[in-house]
C-alpha cells in the first residue's frame, strides 16, 4: 500500500511539474513574440473616419439587437401549423405522467 501511494504522488508531481514548465514557456513564448507598442507624449484627437466606422458599428449593432428582439417574439411556423400545435390526449396523459412521476398504466 505504501510503495502505490509513493507511485501516486511521484505521478502527480510529474504532472504538476510538467504542466507548470508548460505554463512557463507559454509565458516566455508569448513576451519573446508580442510587439511593444510606444505610447506617444501627445494624445490626438480621432479622426472623422474612425468617428465615421464606430457610428456605423453602434447603428449595426442597434440593427442587430432589433432584429434578435423581433425573432424572439415571432414564430417560426406558419399559422396553418400553429393551430394544430395543441396536446392530443395522449401527449396530455404521458405528460401528466411524467410530471406525476408514476408508470404509464391504463386502468381496467
């Protein structure tokens, strides 16, 4: 019992350890290979065209937001279906049996 626990723990500290190593050379990998940006002294106001594109990103994202409420309140079934989308008595009795949580037994 002993000589699996000591097996066990020398796994796990493998593991541990290579997992950590890992994490170490993402980290390196990612200093070694991202571009420093230089922050300059005088701050510029935006220009009309990036003032221009993020008038159109809120105007599409307000589009977009529309839409989605729109979606959600409309259904996807033409009202010839919507009709018939009601429970026969089957469907009702099945259900209430699940809900009940009792076997599907018919009574003599």
């Amino acid at each position: 019992m002993n000589t699996v626990l000591q097996i066990s723990l020398i796994g796990a500290s493998l593991v541990i350890l290579g997992l950590m190593l890992l994490w170490f050379m993402m980290e390196l990998l990612v200093r070694l290979t991202t571009k420093k940006v230089t922050r300059s002294s005088s701050v510029s106001a935006p220009s009309t065209d990036n003032q221009q594109e993020t008038l159109y990103k809120q105007k599409a994202a307000a589009a977009a937001t529309a839409v989605s409420i729109a979606l959600l309140k409309s259904s996807f079934l033409p009202s010839e279906q919507q009709a018939g989308q009601g429970l026969s008595a089957w469907q009702s009795m099945n259900r209430h049996s699940q809900i009940q949580n009792r076997p599907n037994v018919l009574k003599k």
